[in-house]
C-alpha cells in the first residue's frame, strides 16, 4: 500500500504509520495513485490549479473545495458537523467518526469516539491522527 502526506508539520511525523510517506513538493504528490494520501490545509492550498491527484482515500479539510482531485473515497477533517472526522469536545478532547469510513488495513470503521486526553491543539493534530487511523483503524501511535 502507499500513502502519502503533502505538508506534514515534523513535529507530527510521531503521529504517522512508517509507511506513509511525508510529501513536501506538489510534484510528488501527482506523481502516482496512492491508496491513502492526507492533505493539510495548506498543502490543499498550494496544489496548483488544475492538480493530477488521484487516490483511494484522500483525506483532506473540509473547507478544501476543490473540485481537481479525484478519489474513491473523500474524508474530510475538520471542526464543522459536516466533518467526516472531527472532534465532539475540545476541552477534553474527543475524536468522533461521524460515519462509517473505509480502513487501509480492510473493513470499515463505525462511527465512533476516541478519547485524546492530555491533548492540547486536537484540532490542528486532526489530519495525523485521520490518517493513522485510517491506516490502522486506530488514532493512538503504537
């Protein structure tokens, strides 16, 4: 399988399965059909106009309105109901799954919350910890 993540700040590589790859120029990221591939805002930002970005699953935020990418599956991020992935609390963080969404490693996840205590800023953590679980069907690092 091959995942990819345009823009991954270094301090979230802690977040991300070994085998996603942190893309840091908007050629990599059109270079192939990955099976999982995570955009951060500002990666969706300075993806030129019209991108070659193709994948499986794109997670990417929910305030991205493009209409360029193509994917089996979009999942979106972010802090609006609309969300696919979002959290329910932020002063005690809590990871919610709104709907049921497609796993890398096979099968589905069901809506659900994951607790994140002690974690300041879940908000901007949203497209790491999206795309470990939906890698692994689990937001918590190993």
């Amino acid at each position: 399988m091959d995942g990819g993540f345009f823009l991954c700040p270094d301090a979230w590589e802690f977040l991300l399965p070994a085998e996603i790859r942190h893309l840091r120029d908007a050629g990599s990221v059109c270079q192939k059909r990955w099976d999982l591939l995570t955009l951060t805002p500002m990666g969706c930002a300075l993806l030129p106009e019209p991108a070659a970005v193709t994948a499986g699953i794109l997670l990417l935020p929910g305030d991205c309105h493009r209409s360029d990418l193509r994917a089996g599956t979009v999942v979106t991020y972010g802090l609006s109901p609309r969300d696919s992935i979002t959290l329910s609390s932020l002063r005690e963080p809590v990871l919610c799954v709104q709907r049921t969404l497609p796993l890398l490693c096979g099968g589905v996840l069901e809506p659900q919350e994951f607790p994140l205590p002690g974690v300041e800023g879940a908000e901007r953590l949203l497209p790491g910890v999206g795309t470990r679980l939906l890698w692994t069907g689990s937001p918590y690092p190993l």
